[in-house]
C-alpha cells in the first residue's frame, strides 16, 4: 500500500482464482504497509540503535531480521571489549560506520526486488513462466556457491566476512581467533588458531573477529 491507498478488498483479490463469500470461508486478512528507512544516527552516548529502530526495509530479500542480527553481532563484542577496558570509547562509533553501509545496499536491493515483483505480478502471462521456473531443477553448474568470491578468485579479506565452506561455528571458539592454512603457523599472542586453508583468501592466516569479520591477515 501506498500513503493515501485504502486497504483492498479481500474478495475482490480472490475473485481472480475463483473464490467468493459462498464457496470459501475467510479466516484472516490484512494489509501491509513497506517501509525503507535509515535513522540518520544510531548512536547517541551510551543509547544505540539497531535492528528495526536503526532501519526498515521491504521484505522482499528477506533481511530484515538477519540485519538486525548482524547489528548485534558487530556491537556486542565491542561494547564487552570497552566494559572490559580491552578498548576505547572510540571502538563503538565503527559499529554505525561498519553496518550502515550494508543496511543502505541491502535495502536498495529489498526495493528493486520489490519492485521487480509488482511488474511481474501485474503481468498475466509471467505466471506460466514462473511455474516452469519454479518446477525445474537448478542445474549443477548454476548453483549458488558458499565461497562465491573464492570461485572467482576476487581476494577481499580485510573488513569482509570470514568466508565458511562448511559451518565452523563448532570449531571456531568465541572470541578473536586465527585462521590458518596449516598448523605450522604460530600466533604471537594469546589468540586460538584454527586450521582452515579454505578460508584464508590464499593469506596464510587471518585474524577474525569475534563477529566471524576479518580484521587483518597475516
């Protein structure tokens, strides 16, 4: 819906199908109203935002939740590391410049497959198409890779994710870890090392943060 719209009738929608009052029974309707907002600060002295306070997107790509867990994800050990005097004050005002960024794409990408969406639904003859899509099998070499980046050879370590070939949460601890690619690597500090040579951008080790981000490479 848009600012002025009323709320469609639900049988009205229905109609198309086949469905009325007198052959169908309905339970439940409601209207939604899509939003695309950014807050122009998350930050204010110890009060943060994050999550849907911070942001507001369609929820056409599905992210809307997931953003608000990365949000926490990348504040909490840095608010853990400043209580803890591991950090300065100046660590939490990379939480906004880190995330921000993300959110801003992820919600222009919510809005154009949103928009996407409404051409093909006011299409009669995209439904055929999309069945047909929907029915067949991906083939192999179409499939979506984990390691996308790594596929192509790109080498983006520093700031980005650390890319998982498989789940390592059981194997990675809390906390800062290095991720090498043989054991032969030894860290010096008190910093765990992990041997995972599929995740190391073809550096001998990375150093990751305790939100799974790579902060340097070794």
């Amino acid at each position: 819906m848009h600012d002025g719209e009323a709320p469609p009738d639900p049988w009205t929608l229905l109609a198309r199908w086949g469905l009325t009052a007198d052959n169908a029974e309905l339970i439940r309707s409601a209207s939604y109203r899509f939003h695309a907002l950014v807050a122009d600060r998350w930050r204010h002295g110890s009060v943060f935002l994050a999550g849907d306070a911070a942001h507001q997107m369609p929820p056409f790509m599905g992210q809307g939740m997931c953003s608000g867990v990365r949000d926490a994800a990348n504040l909490a050990w840095k608010l853990a590391a400043v209580r803890h005097g591991d950090a300065t004050d100046e660590l939490l005002d990379t939480y906004e410049r880190e995330r921000r960024p993300h959110v801003e794409a992820t919600t222009r990408l919510s809005i154009q497959a949103g928009d996407l969406l409404d051409r093909l639904a006011a299409d009669p003859t995209a439904a055929p198409a999309d069945v047909g899509l929907v029915a067949e099998p991906i083939p192999e070499d179409h499939r979506w890779s984990r390691l996308p980046g790594l596929d192509l050879g790109q080498a983006f370590p520093v700031g980005h994710q650390l890319p998982q070939p498989d789940r390592l949460d059981d194997r990675l601890p809390r906390g800062w870890v290095w991720v090498a690619t043989d054991d032969s690597f030894v860290a010096d500090d008190d910093v765990p090392v992990v041997v995972e040579p599929r995740a190391t951008y073809g550096r001998r080790a990375v150093l990751v943060r305790p939100d799974r981000y790579i902060s340097a490479v070794g």
